[in-house]
C-alpha cells in the first residue's frame, strides 16, 4: 500500500518511522511518503492561507497549493495498481472514523491524506479532488483538533495495523476491541495473587470452554456498562 500525507507540518509524521509501521516500511509492505504542502507555493512567503470571502474569523488554506499537490500525488502513476487513489481529508465535519472504516481503507492500495489547518480548507479543493479519486471527510470524533496532523496519525496506525503482515500475528487482531462490535475482554498475566488481588479462578481452571464462556460475559457486560451504544441501547 502506498500513503502520502500532506501538511504544513511534516516533522509532525516522524513517529510514524518508529514501531510496527517503521517495520512495515522497511519490509516493503507500506510506502508512506510525507510532503510539506509548502513545497506547491511559488511565491517568497511560501503562503498556503488567505482571508475568508464574506469576512469571518481566522483563515482559510489557498486552493492552488493544494491543487498542485494534488495533480501531482493522484495521477495514478504512484498507485501500486495505477489506480485512482482515495484521497482523505481529516474534518471534524466529516463521518465518523470507526474500526470498519479502518477495514475498508486498509483494502486499497493508494490514500493521499490532506492535513488541514486554520479555519479549513477552500471548499473547491473539496470538488476537484472528486475529479482524482474518491474523496472521503472523515472525523475522529465529536471534539475539535487543531489541525488534521494528530488525526492522520491516528488514522494510518489504525489503517496500517490491518495490512496484512504488518501485525506478526494476525489472531492477535481478532480479539481486539471492536473486531466483534464488543469491547476487550479483560487480561491478567503473573502473580496469581498481587497487592492482594486475584487473578479471576476460571483463568486458571484450564476448562477452555469455560473461560471462552467467561471472557464473552465479561465483553457484554463492559460493553453494557460502558459503551451501551455499541449494543443498540
Ligand atoms: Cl479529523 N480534524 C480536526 N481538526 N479536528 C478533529 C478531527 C479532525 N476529528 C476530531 N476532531
């Protein structure tokens, strides 16, 4: 899979080279490239924002920048299978991020991610991206960030992690919150007894069907208690 992010702060991406994605980059299996928007402006300044038509707070990221950084990351030529690629823009206006959303963006083979910041993004971007790939606005969730770097991180771990061979082993992905609709089961390793605590008896009883049957009532009833809306209610 190929991935290429754009942001006025590229250093910001760093920490992406460390763990299991920088494994995943140095085997061949994801090819992240990061880019300075600044590097599609023309002018002395390098400006990437301009004041709001029809006045307004705060600023608004010039569409030509990201026009040109555009034309020349989704031209297909890049896309592992020559494609068109899907072209992401972090927002806090956009649908929700979610593990199946994860699942679908880690089946393509080509994400452009455009990090916005100020008061957002000239809307016609929006439009003309359309004419590239598909375009998806995606949020992490009901509170505001200042900019889409922080969100892009979160975004590729979560989307990286489901490529297959980039998580050693893969049945340690279908246990995980949210793989099943339900939170986590809870884990315990040595002592048995710590702080006067003990580890759940079942745990230790070596009755498989019995602690399969344990760990799912403990998935429900967390998930009742803190997450009901997982379960409809
Ligand atoms: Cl994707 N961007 C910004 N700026 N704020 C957010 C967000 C994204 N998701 C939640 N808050």
């Amino acid at each position: 899979m190929r991935i290429d992010v754009v942001s006025i702060f590229p250093s910001y991406f760093d920490g992406l080279t460390l763990s299991l994605l920088g494994k995943a980059q140095d085997a061949g299996i994801l090819d992240l490239q990061v880019h300075d928007l600044r590097d599609w402006t023309h002018d002395r300044h390098r400006t990437v924002d301009d004041t709001p038509y029809g006045g307004g707070a705060g600023m608004v990221m010039k569409p030509e920048p990201w026009g040109a950084a555009l034309d020349s990351l989704a031209d297909g030529s890049l896309s592992p299978s020559k494609g068109r690629p899907t072209i992401i823009f972090p927002s806090p206006a956009g649908e929700v991020f979610t593990q199946a959303t994860a699942r679908d963006l880690a089946a393509r083979d080509h994400l452009i991610f455009g990090c916005g910041r100020y008061e957002g993004i000239d809307e016609r971007v929006f439009d003309y991206a359309a004419s590239l790939g598909e375009v998806r606005l995606i949020s992490l969730g009901d509170y505001v960030l200042n900019g889409g770097e922080v969100a892009v991180m979160a975004m590729t771990e979560a989307i990286g992690r489901l490529i297959p061979g980039v998580v050693g082993n893969p049945e340690s992905l279908v246990e995980e919150s949210h793989e099943d609709g339900l939170l986590e089961y809870p884990s315990y390793t040595k002592p048995s007894v710590w702080r006067d605590r003990d580890v759940p008896p079942v745990l230790l009883s070596g009755n498989h069907g019995a602690i399969a049957a344990w760990r799912h009532e403990q998935q429900l009833e967390r998930t009742r208690t803190r997450r009901p809306d997982l379960l409809g209610e």
